[in-house]
C-alpha cells in the first residue's frame, strides 16, 4: 500500500521542514505545489509555458491547472510508494477537484495531518524568517493576512479531512523534533507500512 501523506496546516506551523523529514525517512517525493510550478516553468513542459503566462500577467494559477500539474507528477514512477503533498489543496473547492482527480487515477490520502499551531507563535516565525532570509514581502501585514487567509479559506479543510476519518492533528508549536515523533508515532498506525 502506497503511503499518501496529506500536511496542511498555517505558514509558520513547519510543513515544508515535516515534509522533508517524512520523504527522507520513508522514502517518498515530497510535493510541494510551488517547487512543481517552478519545475514546469523550468522544463518549458507545455503545461510550465501555461503556468508562465498565468504568473507572467501576475494571475494566481487556476484550480484545474494545479490539479493538471499535480496529477501529472503523480504520474511519475518515484510516487509509486507514495509522496507527502504540501501546500494544496487550500480550499474545500480545491479538495473536492482532487478527490475527484485522485478518484481518476485510484489514489487517496492515507492519513492528513493538520499542523496546529497558536496565529501569534506563526507570526513570530514568519517575521524571524522574513528577517533572516531578508524577505522584504513580509511585512507584519502580508504575514496577518496570509494567517487571516489561512483561517478563512483552509482552516476549514480540516473538518473536510476529519469526516474522511483520517485526520491527525499535531501541535506544531513544540520543536521540530517533537513534531516529527508525533508523525512517526501516527504514520506507525496507518495501515501497511
């Protein structure tokens, strides 16, 4: 059984760090929706020249180009085992066209963890990182607003996942490495692996 991990959770709450972590200890890709927008780009695949002129006009790329660009690297052999999705869906509309997609093609999460962690320990990480990796995007209002985002649009993704019945919260706000025992502890229960 292939493992199909799902991470959601605010930024700030560690889903990139967890997402590493989990690919290299159980030997899956880790898919996060920016590093695939960016590859297509970079390959100049038709669907990476599509995914160009979107982000050339400054446009947010569609739900149905997203579930393209994730259906097609689930298509690649390495995720035969499995893979750690990160950073989509972030809407119940966006769940709903990859159930859909993953319906198509015979896959489903094995487990969803919802990284949960306090907006103001969020904003302290995300002000830190803005300052040491000097990222002049966020200021304290884009970072208040992306968490007012999160908790608008996907917070509710965790109710849509917990009456899949495989929804696991973590809190987040512990170190890194806590965090991580807490997903070993869960992934040991998911069936088959």
């Amino acid at each position: 059984m292939p493992l199909n991990v799902l991470l959601l959770g605010p930024q700030g709450a560690g889903k990139g760090t967890q997402a590493k972590r989990i690919s290299e200890e159980y030997g899956i890709p880790h898919i996060a929706s920016g590093e695939i927008l960016r590859a297509e780009m970079s390959a100049n695949t038709d669907l990476g020249r599509r995914v160009k002129e979107v982000y050339d006009r400054g446009d947010l790329v569609s739900d149905d180009l997203m579930i393209e660009l994730i259906r097609n690297r689930l298509e690649q052999p390495d995720t035969e085992s499995g893979f750690v999705l990160d950073g989509f869906p972030r809407t119940t509309v966006q769940a709903e066209a990859l159930d859909s997609m993953f319906a198509d093609i015979g896959r489903n999460f094995s487990v969803a963890f919802a990284l949960q962690i306090p907006d103001e320990v969020a904003f302290e990480r995300l002000r830190r990182r803005a300052e040491v990796e000097g990222r002049a995007d966020d200021t304290d209002e884009a970072i208040q607003r992306r968490l007012d985002n999160y908790h608008r649009e996907t917070e509710p993704l965790i109710e849509y996942y917990r009456t899949r019945g495989n929804l696991v919260p973590i809190r987040a706000e512990r170190s890194e490495n806590r965090v991580f025992a807490d997903i070993q502890q869960a992934l040991e229960q998911v069936p088959a692996v």
